[in-house]
C-alpha cells in the first residue's frame, strides 16, 4: 500500500536517478542501486546519519565518490566530514518538494507502482526544464 521514492540529484537538485520501493524497505540498502544506475561516478555522496553504514561506505569509495554522512554517535572512531558539502543535502530534500507540487504525486493518485514511477520521471523531467 505505500511506496517510497529514491532519488539522486546533481549538484544543481535536479534529478538524475529515481528508484522505488515498498514502503517498508530501509533507505540505505537502496544507495549502492542508486550509485549503479548514475550515467558517471559522483564526485561526493551527500547523505543523512541514516546511510552511515559500512555496506553504503563501500559502494560509496568503490564508486570512486567522496562520502560526505556525518558518522552516528554509535560509531567506535568517528570520521570527519566536510561539513560545508553537506549543507547541500538540502537540494535533495527541495527536489522532493518540487515534486510534491504536483497533487497527484503528493497524494499518490496513481494506482500501480510503474505508473507512480512514471509521473515521478514526467516531474523530474518538467523540473529539468524550469
């Protein structure tokens, strides 16, 4: 019954690549998929706590990107981040937003999950042009 929407964006917040998932799927096993689909390698990951993982940390440096996940307090050695990098996970969350203009998305109208995928593209790419 619900779904969720995966996205990687550029450094602009445009939309490169989306990805969907049932609704009670974790976050971070959906990254290494993401950086798979990427048209060419990311310069930096830019991410949330969430995707502090070690599988997620691998998939990051095999990609040849710079991982920018602040460390979780959990963590036995703390690693550093460039914290002014990651002022920019924002532009993922303002993608989103943009999309979430659009009520039939926002409320999810459609009934299938390949046409739910669909108009997220159409969106993605009506963004592109703005």
């Amino acid at each position: 019954m619900t779904t969720k929407v995966h996205a990687a964006v550029d450094a602009l917040g445009n939309g490169v690549c989306l990805l969907l998932t049932p609704g009670h799927w974790a976050d971070s096993p959906q990254l290494p998929g993401l950086l798979a689909q990427l048209p060419q390698g990311p310069g930096a990951v830019v991410a949330d706590k969430a995707y502090d993982t070690n599988r997620v940390l691998v998939a990051v440096g095999q990609a040849g990107a710079e991982p920018v996940i602040p460390p979780k307090r959990s963590r036995a050695v703390q690693r550093g981040y460039d914290e002014n990098l990651y002022a920019d996970r924002n532009k993922v969350e303002r993608f989103f937003g943009r999309l979430k203009e659009a009520r039939g998305f926002a409320t999810r109208y459609e009934k299938t999950a390949s046409s739910f995928l669909a108009v997220a593209h159409l969106l993605a790419a009506l963004d592109w042009m703005r």
